[in-house]
C-alpha cells in the first residue's frame, strides 16, 4: 500500500494540477465521475481515519499527468535522476526551497539517531528518544511521527506537508485592492458582510477564497482601529477619540454654569391610547451636581427646554451661563434667540429670553458625550424603574420581551401622568442623596441659598410655558381642550384669536397672549359635577362631561323628561364636591321617564278634553250661541288648567335631604 501511495493525490493537489476548485473535485466524487483511494492518515492522530486519495491517472490530460511524475520524481528510469545517495544533497523536483531545506533537517536528525540507537537497549530506547528529541529541541511525539513517516515512505514521507515559510499569499493584490474599496468606506460594511463580498467574488472568478479570520487578521494588521473608526465612523471617532476640554468644577459657583440635556428613559407608559416612552428634558447645576428643572414630554422640543428652564429659574434664580447640547431644540429662536434689524437706524440686534435676562450659551462639540458632564449623572435612571410595569432596559441583555408583550396585552401600563408622580418622586430623591463625586447632597449646595431672581423673570416665564393653542376669545373667555378660561378683562378681545399658554403641570391657569404682549390670565372656571384635581390626563375627561351637562340642560329647559332618581343623582355627586341646587345634573344624559303609563293617561285625558271641547263649540254654533251650561263647562276647565299648570311636576329632593345627620 505504501509503495503506491506515491501516485496517488489529495483532493487539494488534484484540484490545483486541474485548475479547478475543491469543490468542483468533491461533486465529481459524489457523483462517481472520480474514483477515490481509501488510506490511512499521515499524521499521528489520523492514523486510524481513512481519507480519499486520488490517482494521477485521473488527471484530465497527459501534460498534467507528466508534470505530476516529474514533480514526484517518478519518470521511467531512463529520464529519472539518479538516486540519492547517503550524505549527498536532495534535491527533489517540484519542491520549494522551504520544503527542501526542512526535508535535510529531518533527514540529517533520523542519520543521526538511527546511528546511535543501535547501542541503546530496547528496554532503554523510549527515555533515550525523550531526551534525544529535548535536545534537538522537538517533542517527543514529533520524533516518533518522522520515524514513522520515514520507516513508510522513505525520505518522501518526510517532506513537510504544510503550508508555512515564503508561501504565497492568498490575499492577491487585486483582492486587497478590493478589500480597500469596499471596506475602508465611510459607513461601510461589517466586515462579515466584507467577507461575504469577497467569498462570492471568488467563486465568481474561479480563485481560492481567504478564511474569515485570514481576512479580519489582514484588516487589523493594515489599519489600526482608530484609522478603521475615523474613516468608517466619523461621529464615533468625535466620541471616543476626539479631544475636548477638561473642566474643573470645584472652582464653580452655585448657579454659575446650568448644562441641559434630554434623554429617553426605558419604560412603555400609556399617553392619548398610545404606548410611548417619554422624554427628560433636564437642568443640572454643575457646582452641585443637582436637577434644578426637569419636565417630561411625549416628545423632545424647545418648548420642553424653555418649560425645564421655567421650573429651574422659578425656584434657583437666573444663571451666568447656560451649556447645552448642540440639538436643534437648543438652539431654537425662543432659547438661543434671533438676529433683527432696526429699520430706522439699521442697528443688528438679537432678542430672546437668554439675551433679555443676560445669560450666555455655550453649546458642546457635537457627538462627544464627554462634554456633557450631565450624561454621567443619566446613570441612576438606568434600573431605577426596572420594578414598574412597561420598563424595556436600555439593551437586549436587561431587556425581558415577554413580560414587556405581557404588560402590553394585558393594559397594565402606568399613564403618563401617574408616571410623572413617580418620576418626580425619584428626582427628589436624587437630589438629597450624597453624591459620588462631590461627597455631600446636591440640596445641600443651596441650604440658605437666596435666588437672584430679575424684575422682568415673570413676564419672560409666560413667554416661555410650553403647553400652547391658538383659540378665538368667547363669553369673556377661551375653551381648551373642553375647559373654559374666563377673564376679567377679556371681554375686550371678543372674537380675536389670541394665544393661551399654560404650564405644564397646574392647567389652572392660562396666559392670554394678544400680538406678542401678555394681555393677562384666565383662570379655570371649575363647574360642581366635576370638581376634582385638574390634569392634563382628566382633560379628555371633563369635555365628555360638559357634553352631557350640556344635554342635559337642553332637557331640562324644554322640559322633555323627568329624572330617573334625583335623590340617588344628587346624594352620588354631593360626595365630589359641595353642590348647588342649581349644579345638579342626572348621572347620566339619556334621561328617560320614570312614569310613562302616567304621562300616556295625561296625555289621553287631555286629548278626550279637547275633543269634548271642539263637539261643544259644534253644538253651540249650530244652537245660534254659547249655553250657559257650555259657558260653565268652559270656565271650569281652565281653572283646572290653571291649577296643572302651578303645580310641579317633579321635585329633585325634598326638604328634609341637606340638614345635617
């Protein structure tokens, strides 16, 4: 078997000799267009595996077979070299430089050996092989394989079979030029999907395709990851390696410098029927790393900045210097301010709150999370939440799917405004913890704190509320969303469409805006069947009962029907709030009649009555004159009319309901 092992190919030499690829080879098997030879492994721990082996007769013409004899040095004898003699030079056809220089090592090591082990004694040899392989430096199952692969093949069993030395790259120039097209892109592809592109343009052109960690080896060896990062990514590189400024807060003062910033937190809550996660727009004072102002909106904008703002200076006082981030709501004209011109004397000035109340903005290098020394302080949001119905985690790991598809399903999610109660809680909380950085509470800083608070602050704050509509002045007032705001002095401004700002967490009150100029407020005019804190959440609420007052009002003063139970109405809405005989309202606006048989007799006599009437004056007519009789009957009829009329025909309560118990 070992005699004709030299005629025989690998599936990878077969292949290479036919200019095909592997692949091609082992379909050619599979369909038994090629024949395979079983043999056995060459290395040591193959030894017990069969592989395939090709004959060279196989090869598809005889040029290739030719070129294979030569290479093996198998030519007829009168072509063939003279053999090799013992201390002469090898020097095999076919074999690289690498391979024949390593074939003399391992040749001249078992001469060597073979000479000395004849004195050794056969109980003896394996100590001596151990000690021999030590100091030719080789392992001792390395030895034991060339004496193996010598005592099979001779010195061809001692060739090296690997592909190591001065071989020759796989990655071509052509294919490392591509390489560089596709990958070294701004935005380019992953490299697995790199390495895809290249795995189908080698299959395409015929040509050995590199491994996978062949190609990620090369990418790292040529391009450092910071020059993979700036050419790919550029905003990542401003985020990892880009410069920026080192501050030193402890040489701040309270209020001198406020950074803003907005964050989404991780958690579903219900807002208008839908499922949302809301938005932090905040306010950190970085002397003591504490939230002067946060509000949290369904969706991020100046008006969210400019309500944080209100919150902060409301209660802190005007800072020296305002560092935001670079984002448009930032940079708004009712944050940062805008150019205008003075048409008379051609003067450029800018108009805004910031610049009204003296406040310099600064705005950090964009794309660099180091800047905003805020971001640091987003962190005990993370799992903060992670208890309460809807939280999703800020990545796959943290997030559990099922019991957040769960909560969906079953509607167990906190509303917005329920949200904001706790999350306001949590703030609070923040703020009196003792601070990692600062070793003292962030509310400490401003014990005894007396806020600078400008002149013109309240008429730049309603400037600045963020919940706004545009509504036409009606009834000395304005309607939003189904609540109505009376003024006392709107009467002036009937029917001209002014703007109603109010503050996002008290709706109480409305600032009424005529053509750039507060012209004054207009508070909530509270009606008794709802009387209960007024939120944006209830607002929906209070428009659906003012449609049914409003129909029942109609009801009533047409005097359609009569209530089902007044004193059970009245009894369940004296718990709201305290009630007025005139507040009461049904609990329901579909009214309908309690006493119908009733109403139909009434109604039946009264027609009867009428008819009686018309055959009288009939009768009269014919007889040339009212009778006396008829007269009579006449004039007691409608003194009984007169008497229904008087008398009510329902009572809501009776006089004994309101004392006390």
């Amino acid at each position: 078997m070992f005699s004709n092992k030299k005629y025989l190919l690998k599936i990878v030499e077969f292949a290479r000799y036919e200019g095909v690829t592997v692949r091609t080879v082992k379909r050619k098997i599979k369909s038994n267009i090629l024949s395979v030879v079983k043999v056995k492994g060459e290395s040591g721990y193959r030894k017990n595996h069969l592989e395939n082996r090709l004959h060279y007769t196989l090869l598809s013409n005889p040029e290739t077979q030719e070129a294979f004899l030569q290479d093996r040095g198998l030519l007829e004898p009168e072509n063939e070299k003279p053999a090799l003699e013992p201390g002469e030079e090898k020097s095999f056809n076919g074999l690289k430089d690498w391979q024949k220089k390593k074939l003399n090592e391992r040749d001249d090591l078992l001469r060597e050996l073979f000479e000395v082990r004849v004195s050794i004694p056969k109980r003896k040899k394996t100590p001596f092989y151990k000690d021999f392989a030590r100091q030719h430096n080789i392992s001792f199952s390395t030895l034991r394989r060339w004496m193996a692969d010598h005592e099979s093949d001779g010195l061809w069993g001692l060739i090296p079979k690997y592909n190591c030395g001065k071989r020759e790259p796989i990655l071509t120039k052509e294919m490392k030029e591509f390489l560089t097209g596709i990958y070294m892109v701004p935005n380019g592809p992953t490299k697995i999907e790199t390495f895809r592109k290249i795995k189908l343009r080698c299959k395409d052109q015929n040509l050995p395709c590199p491994s996978y960690q062949t190609l990620v080896a090369y990418i790292n060896s040529t391009w450092p990851p910071a020059q993979q990062v700036l050419i790919r990514d550029k905003r990542r590189w401003d985020r990892e390696y880009g410069p920026y400024v080192l501050r030193d807060a402890d040489a701040l003062a309270l209020n001198e410098c406020w950074i803003g910033d907005a964050k989404q937190l991780d958690i579903f809550v219900k807002f208008r029927g839908k499922n949302l996660r809301p938005w932090l727009t905040a306010v950190l004072d970085w002397k003591s790393r504490m939230f002067v102002g946060w509000v949290l909106t369904p969706v991020p904008d100046s008006q969210a900045v400019a309500q944080s703002l209100c919150y902060a200076i409301d209660k802190y006082g005007v800072p020296q210097t305002l560092y935001f981030d670079r984002g448009k709501p930032y940079k708004s004209k009712r944050i940062a301010g805008e150019k205008n011109e003075d048409k008379e004397s051609g003067k450029i000035y800018i108009t805004g709150v910031c610049q009204d109340l003296n406040i310099r903005i600064f705005y950090a290098s964009p794309y660099n999370a180091r800047e905003k020394a805020i971001e640091p302080n987003f962190r005990f949001l993370t799992y903060i939440f992670r208890n309460l119905p809807g939280f999703c985690g800020h990545n796959s790991k943290v997030r559990d799917s099922k019991r957040l598809a769960r909560e969906i399903k079953n509607k167990k999610l906190l509303s917005f405004e329920e949200f904001s109660k706790l999350f306001d809680q949590a703030m609070e909380g923040r703020n009196t913890r003792v601070h990692t950085t600062t070793k003292r509470s962030p509310k400490s800083f401003y014990d005894g704190y007396v806020p600078n608070i400008p002149a013109q602050w309240p008429a730049f704050r309603d400037f600045l509320l963020q919940d706004v509509h545009i509504k036409t002045v009606k009834n000395s007032g304005v309607v939003i969303d189904g609540m109505f705001y009376r003024g006392e002095q709107l009467w002036e401004l009937s029917g001209e469409r002014v703007e109603a700002r109010r503050d996002f967490k008290d709706i109480t009150r409305a600032v009424i805006i005529h053509k750039n100029k507060v012209f004054g407020s207009a508070f909530l005019e509270e009606a008794g069947h709802y009387r209960s804190p007024i939120t944006l959440e209830s607002a929906q609420k209070c428009q659906n009962i003012r449609k049914k007052a409003r129909k029942w009002r109609e009801n009533l003063i047409e005097h359609k029907d009569v209530l089902d139970d007044p004193i059970e109405a009245a009894a369940k809405m004296s718990k709201e709030g305290s009630l007025q005989p005139r507040d009461i309202r049904p609990a329901d606006f579909k009214v309908v009649s309690l006493n119908r048989k009733s109403r139909l007799a009434r109604e039946v006599g009264k027609a009867i009555k009428e008819g009686e009437k018309q055959e009288r004056q009939k009768k009269t007519a014919a007889g040339g004159g009212d009778s006396l009789i008829s007269q009579m009957l006449d004039g007691l009829e409608r003194e009984r009319e007169a008497v229904e009329q008087e008398e009510p025909k329902y009572r809501l309560y009776n006089d004994n309901y309101f004392d006390d118990d």
